[in-house]
C-alpha cells in the first residue's frame, strides 16, 4: 500500500498483477487487525472469559433440568455454545468497521490506490482468528467438566471447517449492519437484534421437540440448528441427517449474498 505523497500512486511492475496487490493489502490490513485487537483488554477478556462463562453456567443451571436423551448435557450443549459464541463474536466486525468509519480512517484509506475490500477482508480475518481461539478455550473448559466427545479425526476436520464458513458467514453479515448503522451503540443493538433469536430460538440448548408449534418451526428452519445439529453430531455421535448439506449451504448462501453487499456499500460510501 502507498503511504505518502500528494498524489497516491502505485508503481506496479508489470509482473505482478492485481491478484498480487489484492493479496498483500488484505494481509497488511488483517494484520493491522490482529494488532488491534492484541492490544485491547476489553476484546482480550471476552475472547477468555465469555465462553468459560457461558459454558459452565449454562452446563450447571440447565443441565439437570434438560431431558436430551442418551446424550449428557455437557456434550449436547458444547456445540450449541461454540456456534452461539461464534456467531456473537462475529458482530466484533461490525464495531470494529464502524469505530473506522467514524474515526475517519476510511476516507484515508479510500484515497489509497489499495485493494477496496482489504479494510473489510482485515477486519473478517481477525475476528475470525479472535474467535477459533474463543473455540478452542471452550471446548478446553468443556473437557474439564465432562465433555465426552466420539469424534473421529475427520469428524473434528468437518466441525472445524464448518465453524470457520459459519463464522466467516456470520462476520460478513455483521459487516453489513456495521455499514448501514448509524452508530457503534446502533451496531451493537442490531446485532444483538439478529443474532439472539437465531442462537437461542435453536437447537443450541435445548431439543426443538420442546417448542411450541411456530417457534418449532421457526428453530428447525433455521441456520443456526442446522449448524449446530451437523457439529453435534459429528463431535457425539447424535444423528447428522440432513443438517449438514443444509448447514454449508446456510453458510455459503449467506456469503454469496453479504460479501458483495457489503462490498457495494464499502466502496459506494454510507457514513
């Protein structure tokens, strides 16, 4: 990327193509991500804190309350709480797009001969990395208190990649809301908005066989069940079914409609 001169100016040698310059400018901004949020203690703890948290509150309160069957608790609910932690860690992309644009760095950025969607790839990355990490310390403290899980090494290869299309999935999304949204406390709350009925109106914590009729509906119909069911069953043996086409295909539907959305709203200017 150039970083100075009156007029931005690139001297591209002709050997090296725009796929080059895509490339090394997502990278250069994923890193500036990273750094960001290395760097904040607030994003630190709730990568840390929030899936302990949830993962043993939701074991220890609901799980004797629960009838799932032949399945424990603990190993019913770890892959609800790692998609519900996925899917609110992917609205961080959002805060993080709309704390650029108000402090006008988006504007510097546009005025750079630069790859449009580097700003937007960046910020996707890091919070992915931000949380698989999430991930990682949840099923850690998941372990500690009873999770069992069956999985085979290929079984683990299939959660693993349908977390990161879901999560990559759900940060784009995000990246939407942080484009149209007036203010960080308006991303917050759209957010919050979309992404509580979709993780608690699921299978995440409780078997849809529960709900009442439009609320069934609705839980069995939806992404986040879809997901959750496919990784269930992969990790403990409970049955896949259909979930897990329909769960990629959840994930890359959602994808091919907000990556050039929030492209168009990127480069067209919304703040």
């Amino acid at each position: 990327m150039a970083h100075s001169g009156a007029t931005p100016t690139r001297m591209v040698p002709e050997s090296r193509n725009k796929v080059y310059w895509a490339l090394s400018d997502s990278v250069t901004l994923s890193k500036r991500s990273i750094k960001h949020i290395s760097r904040n203690i607030d994003q630190l703890l709730s990568a840390v804190i929030q899936p302990i948290m949830f993962m043993v509150l939701f074991a220890f309160i609901f799980g004797g309350a629960i009838d799932t069957g032949g399945t424990s608790y603990v190993n019913f609910l770890t892959a609800g709480i790692l998609v519900q932690t996925a899917a609110f860690g992917a609205t961080t992309t959002a805060v993080s797009l709309k704390v650029d644009l108000q402090r006008g760095i988006v504007d510097r950025f546009r005025s750079l001969p630069m790859f449009s969607p580097a700003l937007l790839i960046g910020h996707v990355t890091a919070d992915l990395a931000r949380n698989m990490v999430s991930a990682v310390i949840m099923v850690a403290v998941a372990f500690v208190i009873g999770f069992r899980p069956t999985a085979s090494l290929i079984e683990w290869a299939l959660v693993i990649a349908l977390l990161l299309v879901f999560t990559m999935a759900f940060s784009w999304l995000s990246a939407v809301a942080g484009l149209l949204a007036s203010s960080v406390e308006a991303v917050q709350w759209l957010s919050f908005f979309v992404i509580f009925p979709l993780t608690f109106a699921s299978s995440a914590y409780v078997p849809t066989e529960t709900m009442p009729g439009i609320l069934r509906w609705f839980a069995e119909n939806q992404p986040v069940t879809h997901v959750v069911n496919a990784m269930r069953g992969w990790m403990v043996g409970t049955p896949v079914g259909d979930h897990a086409w329909l769960a990629f295909l959840w994930c890359f539907g959602i994808l091919a409609v907000s990556i050039p959305v929030t492209t168009w709203l990127f480069r067209h200017g919304t703040d």
